[in-house]
C-alpha cells in the first residue's frame, strides 16, 4: 500500500471518529419521551381513620412498589392489609383481576409513616385495595414502562450506522484498487451522524402523545407503546360534568356510612375516570347545621361509588359539596342537590361544639383564638366585592407547618349566607358561592420586598383557581417558607417534612357581596387545624 492511500486512511479514520465524537457530544443522552410518573399521594377517609396513602414510583419492572401510610394525632393503632391487582389485559399476560402481591402494614400509635413494599411484575393499570377489616379502599394507579421514543430510536440506529460503516469505510480505503469506493460507505456513515443530531434536537420540540393515566384510559397496550400508530387520534379530551347523587342515612350521635353515587351527565353511566386531584380522590366537604366543617376522604369501592364514613354530631340537614377531577373533564366542585339528613339519636345528641368563629370585614382587619393550644391570628385586607381579598393565617411563631394535601393551606367558602343564620348548613347549601382556594405559603421574604403576593384563587360560583399572582400590602407579605411545586417529574414534600409557615396567605376576589362562612386548615403536629372565619365582604365602592 502506497504511503499516500495510508495518509488518506489514517485521516478517513480521524475524520470518521472526530465526527462521530462531536455528534455524540451535540446530541443529548437521551431524547424527550413520557415523562416518569412521579410519587402519587392519596387522602383517604378509612372508618375512622384518616390516612395518606403514598405510593412511591416504580422505575423498573419488575420491581418494588414502595406504599407509605401517613397517619395523623388520634389513629388508631391496628393492622392493615394491602394488595395490587392489574386492570388491564395483555395477550401475552396473566388474567387480569387477581392480586398479585399483598403486604400487611402494622399502624402504631404514634402518628407517623408506616411502609410496605409489593413486588409489581408487569407495566399498565392496577389497583391497590387497603383494608381495615370491615371496608376496603380502592385506589387505581398506573405502573409505567420503560419506553423508548421514535426519535430516541432514531439516534440510537444512526449512530449504529455510522459506527458500523467507518471501519468498513477505513477497510475499503486501505484493501480496495480505487479507494474512492470508500466514499460510499463514507458517505452512509455522515448520513448515519445526521439522522442521528437531527433527531436529537428535534426530539425537545416534538409534542408527547396523549398520556395513559391523565388523557387517556390506560390499558396495557398505550402504557406499553404510547407511540404506537394504531391509538386514536385524539385531540378533544374533554368529559361531560358529574352529577351527584347521596345514597344511606346516619343517625346523629352514631358512626355511619353513606354512599357517593357519580353520574356522567351525559350518558347515566357511572363515572370511573377520576384522578388524583391535590391528593385525592374525591374531597368531600360537609357542614353541619352549627356551622363545624369536616373535609373528608371517600374510599372507592367499586366504579362510580364512594363510601363516607362520619359521626355526624347532632340531627339536621348538612351541606355537602364535592371536588373532583374527571380524566379530560377538568376539575369540578359538585354538590348533592339536598345533601343529607342525620336522623335523631335516641338519646338527643347536643349541638356540635366547636370554635366559635372569627369575625372579619368592616373596621375588623384581625382576630386571635387558640385552638388545639395553638395560637392562630387571621388578617385580612379590605374585603370589596369584585377585587382581590387577602386573608392571612398566622400558626404559632415558627415554621412548623406541614402539607396536607399538597398545600400548606386550604380556604373553604361559601356564602354569602342571610345574617342571623341559625341552620348554618341549609345557608350554606343554598348559597351562590362555594369555593376551595389553596396557599404554597408566602411569596415574600424579608429581604426581597418587591416580591409580595400570593396564589390568586379568584373565581366564581364553586370555583377553585390557581390562576396567577395579585399583588398585596403588608396583611398579605408573609413570613416563613413558602411549598415550591415539583417540577421535572419530583415529589412534593410529604408529610413528614414540618417546614412551612407560619403565615398562610389566601387570596380570592369574591363576586357577590354579603356575609361568607371561611374555613381555614393547616396540619401542624399531624393534627388538621380548622379555624372558622365569618367574613363580610362590602359592596362596590361608587
């Protein structure tokens, strides 16, 4: 071989492994596809219990299914029973609909996190059932798979090419007569390197297709190919709304079970796409005819039917609204026409006994109360139908506070209600206004003063908006740690992290004006707080 064909080989080569390595170092280690499905966290109202369910993410499969239980100040110790079972059929599958792995979790006194792990062995929907030994909760849940992309593939193929076609390139150059022939292998190799660049930089701009879980009604086959060219071409997710429906009776004084019914609006059927919306299933919110609020959990137990576990604490009628988040239908606030009645004990129950309820609006700005010995204190800014109100909760004096539900705060409302409402429950039922507002905690800290405000929860009639920001005065800059949203498939901090507070600012502009019953609640030492506010919110200013 003559010295030049070797200098011509030796550069082919360099020039071969030079591209090579500046492709590698351009593209990304792997390209865009479905996201990882983060730790999901489950509220749930078991008997008498009120427990988090957190199922932690499974990265590989098989593998473990990691399931923590969180329970709070006042839960029994006792055992529960869990199990998984897939939903979803395959062809190449076990049957679907028996359990598959079980564990039993033993509850201390103590409140705290209590763990179990079961072993999944296949991808797809599943349900995880937790048993106290009289009623059993089912909660559905996704197991993803370990998906590669089409334009990951494309990446992968073509640096497979052009690592294939360089030493056969290096090899026709030095073996054959001509070695111009060495171009055309040459020429596959570059073409290899583009394909496999092009498609990694167009992998960040290309959309994901719908999602098993949160678009669509996951099976085995789109969590298994969620590309797969055979899925409906999809681009209306919507849902009609829900319509609830109450079934049972409890007797006041007693504990008792009734039945959530939910209904498609549009076809009858019953409604069993809801997702994990803020940590839960359903929220159910019942006030009593003495104005005491419980913010309740309903297990699943079969589709479209949750069962509601309470002692109501006297007779009467009592309100009931629920939130919810239906797969493509969007978050709803839906409430039971009538709600529902506690019949009388036999034996009298006395009137709930409870706080007696802040009072805010007019010349009021502030009111202080002790509650479960924690010293609370509610602010609030000038209270004016039809522009932003702040309403500021200060827990104590320390940032102590944990997430319950994800948030560090919750706002209950609904009004506005006649003055003088003796049956706080049916004011409350027939009232224009119901909404469900949330606070991450202050936005503000001391040495940022421009960056005052809070999550804007305006809206309407039942709404529940994370709209945007609205600036605010001193009631509203707080003081504390403020719960940033997970991004980039993270978990939220879960219970057990005690580092938020202790302000809890809430803003909402309220549309009609009026008197508002407000319910405030925060989690600190495991145990829920719930400071009841009456707020009055003046007419506009002409």
């Amino acid at each position: 071989m003559s010295i030049a064909r070797a200098a011509r080989c030796r550069v082919l080569l360099v020039a071969g492994l030079w591209l090579l390595l500046a492709s590698v170092g351009m593209a990304p280690a792997s390209a865009d596809s479905a996201a990882a499905v983060a730790d999901v966290s489950v509220a749930q109202t078991l008997g008498d219990r009120e427990l988090t369910i957190v199922l932690r993410r499974v990265t590989s499969v098989p593998g473990p299914l990691r399931v923590d239980v969180v329970t709070h100040a006042g839960t029994a110790a006792g055992k529960l029973t869990l199990a998984v079972t897939p939903t979803g059929a395959g062809s190449d599958l076990p049957a679907p609909g028996v359990p598959t792995a079980d564990a039993v979790v033993e509850l201390g006194g103590t409140p705290g996190m209590y763990s179990a792990t079961l072993e999944m062995d296949r991808p797809g929907p599943w349900e995880l059932s937790v048993g106290d030994g009289a009623r059993v909760a089912r909660i559905p849940f996704v197991v993803p798979a370990q998906v590669t992309s089409p334009p990951e593939r494309l990446v992968y193929l073509g640096f497979l090419v052009a690592g294939v076609l360089l030493p056969v390139s290096v090899l026709i150059a030095m073996r054959a007569r001509h070695s111009a022939w060495a171009l055309i292998p040459a020429g596959g190799m570059v073409a290899g390197v583009a394909v496999s660049v092009t498609a990694a930089l167009l992998s960040a701009s290309l959309p994901l297709p719908p999602q098993p879980g949160n678009q669509l009604d996951p099976t085995v086959d789109n969590v298994t190919d969620p590309y797969s060219l055979n899925q409906p071409l999809i681009s209306d997710y919507s849902r009609p709304p829900v319509l609830l429906t109450v079934e049972g009776a409890v007797t006041a004084g007693r504990p008792g079970d009734f039945d959530l019914v939910l209904i498609d609006a549009a076809t009858g059927a019953a409604v069993d796409d809801l997702l994990v919306h803020d940590s839960a299933l359903v929220h159910l919110l019942v006030v009593g005819p003495s104005g005491g609020l419980s913010h309740l959990h309903p297990i699943r137990t079969g589709p479209g039917r949750y069962q509601v576990h309470l002692t109501a604490p006297e007779p009467g009628r009592y309100a009931l609204s629920a939130e919810l988040a239906r797969r493509g239908g969007g978050v709803q606030m839906v409430r039971a026409a009538t709600g529902f009645t506690a019949v009388p004990n036999d034996a009298s129950a006395a009137p709930q006994t409870s706080s007696a309820p802040l009072h805010l609006g007019g010349g009021d700005k502030s009111a202080s109360l002790v509650l479960d010995g924690n010293s609370v204190t509610v602010k609030t800014t000038d209270a004016v139908v039809g522009k932003p109100t702040t309403i500021t909760a200060e827990v104590g004096d320390t940032s102590d506070l944990q997430p319950w539900l994800g948030m560090v705060g919750h706002l209950i409302m609904a009004g506005p209600v006649p003055d003088g409402s003796v049956d706080i429950a049916a004011a409350v039922q027939n009232s224009a206004v119901w909404g469900h507002a949330h606070s991450m905690g202050p936005t503000s800290m001391p040495d940022m003063p421009g960056m005052s405000g809070a999550h804007d929860m305006s809206g309407m009639s039942g709404g529940h908006d994370m709209s945007g920001m609205h600036g605010m005065d001193a009631a509203g800059s707080g003081r504390g740690v403020m719960l940033m949203p997970p991004v980039n498939g993270e978990s939220p901090p879960d219970e057990t992290v005690a580092a938020f507070g202790p302000d809890v600012p809430f803003t909402f502009t309220f549309p009609v004006a009026g008197r508002y019953r407000l319910w405030i609640q925060v989690e600190r030492n495991y145990t829920l707080l719930t400071v009841p506010v009456v707020l009055d919110v003046a007419g506009a200013q002409r």
